[in-house]
C-alpha cells in the first residue's frame, strides 16, 4: 500500500514538474510572439465610438459602433424611429428594409459600404418569413455575402421589433 501511494505521489509529482515546465515555456514563447504585435499598436487604435440616435441609446445603456484600428462592431439594429418607437409594425420584410438603412448609415459613418461586412448575425422572431423574404439581401450584398449566423429566438426587446441585424466591419485602409 504504501510503495503504491509512493509510486502515485512520484508519478503526480513529475506530471505537475512536466506541466510546470511546459506553461513555462509557453508564456516565453507567447512573450517572444507578442512583442511584434504590441510595437505595432498606434494611437489610432484607441476606440471610436458612434451614437446613431445618442438619446436613446445613452437611456438604455449601449453605443451603437465601435471602432478600434480596422475593425467596426455595430449592435444590432431594430426597426424604429428617433423616438424608439417601434416602425413597420407587424411587417418583418419591411422591418429588415428599416434595419438595413440604420445600418448603411453607420458605415457611411466610417466610409464603409456593405462590401466591408464581414459578419453579419440576423435574429428574428419568425424564422419561416424571415426566410421569405431573405433573398432581399441580395441587394444589399451586390459582390459576397459576409459570414455569420441567421438566429430563431422566442422575443426581441420590444415585443413588436421581428427582426434584430448586427455586424462586424473590417474597413480597407
């Protein structure tokens, strides 16, 4: 009993020693591959943040972009007008039309244009119209579509918003 709680306790022993050495040595080699990156850091990569109706979203707390260097994260845009109040009601294809022209709004903003989009994610209350009328997007995207994800989800913010569209930009320098 005791050589077998010896032989354990060695075996855990070199096993933690070995693991020791190996995150060791993986920090160094992480410090050694960081510090290219860290001296190309500019100022400019300090984040740009962009209110597209600045009452509102102030009130509830969330900027619609932000840029950092050349990458654009824009939350998610609803169908509503400068009051918050819900547009289109009742009408998801229409809703999505609304979205899209919040959303070129914002990259006009940065000098962007659906080409830059990279991600696009689509949550909306009733995937089987969505999808009737998602082939829309293809005006929006005339060259590629971007990545991402087109999302079922049981309720939005507002009970009447049927469709939330958020992206990620990367803009051309």
């Amino acid at each position: 009993m005791k050589k077998t709680l010896l032989i354990c306790f060695t075996v855990l022993l070199l096993t933690t020693i070995t693991s020791l050495l190996g995150c060791k040595e993986n920090a160094e080699n992480a410090q050694n591959q960081s510090e290219p990156v860290e001296a190309t850091i500019k100022a400019t990569d300090e984040p740009e943040y962009y209110l597209l109706r600045p009452e509102l979203e102030k009130a509830y707390g969330y900027s619609h972009a932000v840029k950092i260097g050349n990458s654009i994260k824009i939350s998610g845009a609803v169908s509503m007008d400068d009051q918050g109040n819900p547009t289109a009601v009742g009408d998801l294809e229409q809703q999505m039309k609304n979205c899209y022209a919040d959303l070129e709004k914002i990259l006009n903003h940065y000098g962007c244009t659906f080409n830059d989009v990279v991600v696009e994610n689509i949550f909306t209350t009733n995937m089987p119209a969505f999808l009737k009328v998602a082939a829309y997007r293809a005006e929006i995207y005339k060259n590629q579509f971007p990545t991402g994800s087109w999302i079922g989800v049981k309720e939005l913010a507002i009970p009447e918003f049927l469709i939330e569209i958020e992206m990620e930009v990367h803009k051309q320098n």
